[in-house]
C-alpha cells in the first residue's frame, strides 16, 4: 500500500468508488418525498410527454409554470438541448406553451457544464407552479464526523454558492449539532430561525418547516438534506425551492421504496449491470482488464500495470463475499469491453476462498467463451487446491507468481494479442 500514497489518479479513483453506487434522485422525486413528509414545495406534477406536461399546468391551474427538465447535472438553466432550445428551465403562463417546451426538451439531449459533451438525454419532465420569491436563504442537515451525528447548518445568505458564503463571510453561517437522543430543540429551532431572519407568522412557519426536514432526515436514513433556497414568499410562504437528497447505501435494505426510484437511464450500463451483482466496477480507457478483491489491491494492480507500460481497462473489486456466479458475471462485464486485450486476475485470499475464485474463472471461460488471454495470480486461502482447479481446467491460463510477474505476462500478452 505504502507504493500507492504519492498518486493522485488512485485517491482520486477511490473517491469514484464511494460515489458510484450513491442513489441519486430527480427534483421531481425529492419533492415528492418532502411532500409526503409534510415539507412546503411548490405545487408540482410529472411528465414524459408534452400531453403529459400540458395536462399537468391545467391541472395546476397556477398564475405562472416553471417546466424543468429532469436530469442528473446541474446547470439546467443555461443548458442547450439538441433541438436547438436554449434552457432546460422555461417559464410561461400559458399550458400550450408548456407542451411546446416540452416537445423540444423530450427525446433530445441536453448539454450542460456538467453533462457529457455529447449531453444528456431527456425523457423525463417538471412542471411546477412559479412562485415568486422575497428572500432567500438557506438551510441543510448532514451527518458530520466532528460533531459524531447530524448538525443543522444554515445561512441567511440562500440561493448561491454556500462554500463561497462560509469562505467570505464566515460569520453568516450558523451550526446546531443535534444529540441524535434527544432531537432537535426548540432552543435550536429557536436560534436559527432568528438566525435565518424570519418574523412573526413565518419564524413559526420556518421552525415548523426545520423540524419536518429533520423528521424526514431520519425517516429516509438520509446523510444530508439540502434546501437552497429555503425561502420566503411575498404572500408570507416559507417554501423549500429546491433540494439535495443524499441517502445512506447501507440502509438501502431499510428504504427499498425510495431506492426503487433509481433512474439509470444516465448512467454508465456496465455500472448498471456490475451492481446487479455486488460487483463494485468503474470503467476506464485502457485495454487490461482487472479482476481483484479489495479497493488497495485493485488500485496496486493498475498501479502495476501502468508500471510496466500497460494502461488498466478497468477497476473490478468483487469483494470479499464473491462466489462463483458473481466471477462469471464479471467476466462477462469485462469480456463486454470491446477495448480489452487481456486480462488480469489479481486474488489474495484472505476471507476469500482462491478455490471458489479458481472454480469460477473456469466456469466463467468456458460460459463466455474467452477469446483474449487471460493472466491469473492467485494467492492466499486454498491456494493450492485453486491452483490444481486452473491446470485441470484444460484452458489456455497464464499463471503468474507474484503481483509483478502478473502485470508483465498480462502486458505482454495483450501487446502479442495487438500484434495479431
């Protein structure tokens, strides 16, 4: 591990890791939960076509609509869609108008600054009801290792950049560390709403509205909720506009509901298929596919690979309770990639059975009908037993000795598949 603590791309790479599997919901769906806990949003309804869309602003009935396009990156509002309509935000009073958006949204890409360049596609619609605003501000719950629970953070400054408001003006941002016992306060509930600037009917209301969003922070084992703006109206509504759900993974057991509400029309389809199996998987530009257990081993594997003048196709860590299904299942994954030329397994086992690894490469073999060379290092629990597996198996398997010999048989053997 000591090899792996000077380079950048492996930190930055387990980063990705922790975030790949993040439930990542629309606006339109954490809108739905704040509603169902009894947080005030904008009247709002869903559309996946322009009759759809138009449909719900008559239903609405509102004075003016917001239509929104539903898509996992920000920057919405100066987006460009391939249809050649500028703004995945539009507002109108008109429902026709609604569905005319809506057609030029639906079905065609929307490029943001944080899209792909190509963009993104879009088959999913908001239309909301517009309600203007008098004063922003803004208010989050999120777990927080310093405080050993969730803290209440909050900001009479709502509506831009937070990171920027606690750079440059420290002073407006306001922390209540809640005792995960006792709940919130009315003490805190008090400060903040004195903080956040409310008076009369709206500090009540705006306790009101804080107290509901931490009852929905632990109703949905959720690891931050971020309203910005959390904000007031001119008709004297507190209304929370916009929100940032993050969920905890491991509670997803507890929250089947919410996690059903997955969309991975976005997402990379081999990440998709990978977590179908527990398989923790994010796919690179290289050509040596990596099959490993553990995060610090598979990030040593590429590391090593790259050393030797090969570039990593992937990271695979099949985890610690892996069986002999979910190896044939990765090698379908990495064989999917039309870019390997090889590729390299990589097994220590510790809690690991090598046999189960050594049983399932075979079985994984002769079901995908390997046609690029294959590199197996294998070491640890039942290693011997595995290695007897392999030179029965009959099958064309490169066995290496050690780490490094691995990734220089694997480097070489994709450089003699290339040759080809």
């Amino acid at each position: 591990m000591m090899m792996l603590r000077g380079h950048r791309a492996c930190r930055s790479l387990a980063r990705q890791v922790t975030q790949v599997r993040q439930l990542n919901l629309h606006e339109y769906q954490s809108k739905g939960l704040m509603q169902k806990h009894g947080v005030t949003v904008q009247r709002f309804r869903f559309a996946e076509t322009p009759e759809q869309a138009e449909e719900g602003a008559r239903d609405l009935a509102a004075r003016e609509y917001v239509l929104k396009a539903q898509v996992h990156a920000g920057g919405r509002g100066k987006g460009t869609f391939s249809s050649g309509l500028q703004g995945g935000v539009k507002l109108t009073t008109d429902p026709k108008q609604v569905k005319e958006y809506a057609s030029q949204m639906l079905g065609y890409k929307l490029v943001t600054k944080q899209t792909p360049p190509d963009g993104v596609l879009v088959s999913k619609l908001m239309v909301a009801e517009a309600l203007d605003i008098a004063r922003e501000t803004y208010f989050a719950i999120l777990m927080d290792r310093d405080s050993n629970g969730p803290v209440m953070v909050a900001s009479p400054e709502g509506g831009v950049d937070i990171e920027e408001v606690a750079a440059k003006t420290p002073e407006l941002i306001f922390k209540e560390p809640i005792d995960i016992v006792k709940g919130v306060t009315e003490e805190q509930l008090d400060r903040l709403a004195i903080n956040l600037r409310f008076e009369g009917q709206q500090f009540h209301d705006a306790k009101e509205q804080m107290r509901k969003l931490y009852e929905l922070f632990l109703a949905v084992d959720a690891t931050q909720v971020e309203i910005n703006p959390f904000a007031e109206t001119p008709d004297g509504q507190v209304v929370c506009f916009d929100a940032k759900i993050n969920f905890d993974d491991n509670a997803a057991f507890r929250q089947q509901e919410i996690f059903a509400m997955r969309d991975t029309t976005e997402e990379d389809p081999r990440d998709v298929e990978a977590d179908k199996h527990g398989l923790n998987y994010i796919g690179m530009d290289g050509n040596i596919a990596c099959l490993v257990n553990g995060a610090g081993l598979a990030m040593a594997t590429m590391d090593i690979i790259k050393l030797h003048g090969g570039e990593p196709a992937n990271f695979l860590d099949c985890g610690g309770g892996v069986t002999e299904d979910m190896v044939t299942s990765a090698f379908k994954l990495l064989t999917g990639d039309k870019q390997v030329e090889a590729i390299l397994v990589n097994i220590f086992g510790g809690i690991v059975n090598c046999a189960t690894i050594a049983n399932g490469i075979v079985s994984a073999c002769k079901n995908v009908e390997l046609q690029v060379p294959l590199v197996v290092r294998l070491e640890g629990t039942n290693v011997e037993k595995a290695r007897q597996v392999l030179k029965e198996s009959g099958l064309p398997i490169i066995t290496a000795t050690d780490l490094d010999d691995a990734a220089k048989r694997a480097v070489e053997a994709a450089a003699h598949a290339r040759a080809q």
